[in-house]
C-alpha cells in the first residue's frame, strides 16, 4: 500500500449527473479502477478524491467488456479504466498488487465508500470478507453484508496489505450472503490492454506452501494416488514413463520430493503446469486447485 499504512488514501468514489455511483480505487498514476457496471449507463463520470472533483472525458472511460448484453449481472471481468486527466500530474498514493487469485478462506476486506454509515453523505466503508472459491470466473466471497456502492472497490488480503482482487457485487441486497469479486489477475489484464501499470509484488511460495495444499486431495494421502499424480505428470510431459522422484513412505515427505523435482526440472513451467493438471485429473473439482493455481502462478525456484 502506499507509504502512509492507509488504503483509503488511495480509495475514491464515482459521481455521475445525480450523484453517489459506486467506489474504485488508484493503482497508478492519473488511473482509477472501477466495476464496468458502476458507470455504464453514465453519461458524465467524475472521480472523487481527498474531496476534490476530477471529471472523466468518454475516450478515458475503458469498459470491459464495452458493454452488458447477457444479462441481469455485467460480464466477466466486469472492469472499467478511467483516466483521470486532472491526476495525471499529482503526488497521489496507488495501491500495490499481488500477482494471483486469492486461495480460498483468504481473510480479505474490502475498502470503498457507500451511504450506509452512521454519518450523512458519501463516507469511507469497508468490509471484512473471506474468499470461497470459485465462482464461474469470479471469486466468491462470504462474510459480510455487501452494500450498494461498495462496487468497485479494492479487495486487500488482510495478512499481507496487497490487492488481491475488485468487488464486483453482492448476492442478495437484503441478506448477509456475501457477493463475488473479480480477480487481481484480470485487473492486471485489462490494465495492460490500455497501457496502465501497476504496482506488483510478486509473492514468493516455498516448498511447504505448495505440500501443504497438495496434502488437502485426499488422494494424495494415499501411495497410489501418488504413483497416479507421477504417472499423470509424466505422459503430460511426453515421458514414456512416470515422473521421476525419489520414493517416500510418508506422504508429506513424498509429496515434497515431487515439488523439489518441479523446482529443479530443466523446464520447471511445464514442471508446475503438469503438476497442477495432473491434480485436477484426480481431482477435477477439489477446492485446493485454485489455491494450487495461485502458489504455482507466483512460485519462483
């Protein structure tokens, strides 16, 4: 986060011609983020920011997707970019990224503005949420009431300060259900597709992080689901073998020799890539895989 520790100084609120539209976030310099559907019925998008109006010509406002044609819910990823001219040339704090999807029961809260606090007007809200897991493309979450206008703010994994992802919206506006957000890794897309940079730090994912998901698929707890794993690894790496590793009685033992062989393969992505799907072979629908996916995504020797 920005060097003064608090994330709503980098949090702002979306206006339009009659006021109060939802919550976004700066994650670079002159660039805010929101949900697409927060604003794509507006004619005029202004950006607020430490109580000052910065308005948003049409060729700054970037929709993805352009448009809702499917449905009561805005698509996948659901994102909009604003250039925020009047930005451009401030000293204004952005937010700091991670690189990928949240696993699931992250303790996460998300930080924007709603009309739903005791004092009068638009004010800075927040709350505190824990992911589920997938949800269609989206990442579902629980834990929280979500409010109107709380859309489009930035999701911030608790343990660490970094974004991790944009709430896109809630369940159910007269229950406490949770709602959905949108993925870090597709912010980082669509910000890429316009020429926008974030701030990123790239997580580091030992070893042990990686067993101890793998340890979650029952499967894996046992000798044969694991000659099953290196069986798998090996025909999806083109080996008329079995993936190669030193054999183990105990399985956290085993299953750390077989990370250690990823990490050391002369092609350690297809090392990783194999190992993950050979996971999902076994166990298509297991919740460990998005948490599999995030480690190895951000895993670095």
């Amino acid at each position: 986060m920005d060097r003064g520790g608090d994330p709503h100084r980098s949090a702002v609120w979306i206006g339009g011609p009659d006021g109060f539209l939802g919550s976004g976030f700066l994650v670079a310099r002159g660039v805010a983020v929101t949900s697409a559907h927060v604003v794509e019925n507006e004619d005029a998008v202004s950006v607020w920011h430490a109580g000052a109006r910065h308005d948003i010509v049409p060729g700054d406002r970037h929709m993805f997707p352009p448009s809702n044609d499917v449905g009561p819910f805005y698509p996948y990823p659901d994102l909009a970019v604003l250039r925020v001219p009047g930005m451009a040339v401030l000293e204004h704090p952005v937010v700091e990224c991670e690189s990928a999807i949240p696993e699931p029961a992250a303790r996460v809260q998300a930080i924007g503005y709603s009309t739903f606090t005791p004092a009068q007007g638009v004010q800075p809200d927040s709350l505190l949420l824990e992911t589920a897991g997938p949800a269609g493309p989206f990442v579902r979450v629980i834990g929280d009431e979500v409010k109107g206008g709380l859309s489009g703010s930035m999701v911030v994994r608790r343990s660490t300060g970094l974004v991790c992802g944009v709430l896109k919206g809630t369940r159910d506006y007269k229950a406490v259900r949770g709602g959905w957000i949108t993925p870090v890794t597709a912010l980082l897309e669509v910000l890429g597709a316009v020429g926008a940079t974030a701030k990123i730090r790239r997580s580091r994912a030992t070893d042990q992080d990686v067993v101890n998901v793998l340890l979650k698929v029952q499967q894996l707890g046992q000798l044969q689901g694991r000659f099953d794993l290196l069986s798998i690894m090996g025909s999806l790496l083109g080996m008329s073998h079995a993936f190669v590793v030193s054999e183990r009685s105990i399985a956290s033992d085993h299953l750390r020799e077989i990370v250690g062989t990823c990490r050391s393969h002369k092609d350690p992505a297809a090392a990783w890539t194999a190992l993950v799907s050979a996971v999902e072979t076994l166990s298509p629908d297991h919740a460990a895989l998005l948490e599999l996916r995030s480690l190895v995504g951000t895993y670095r020797p």
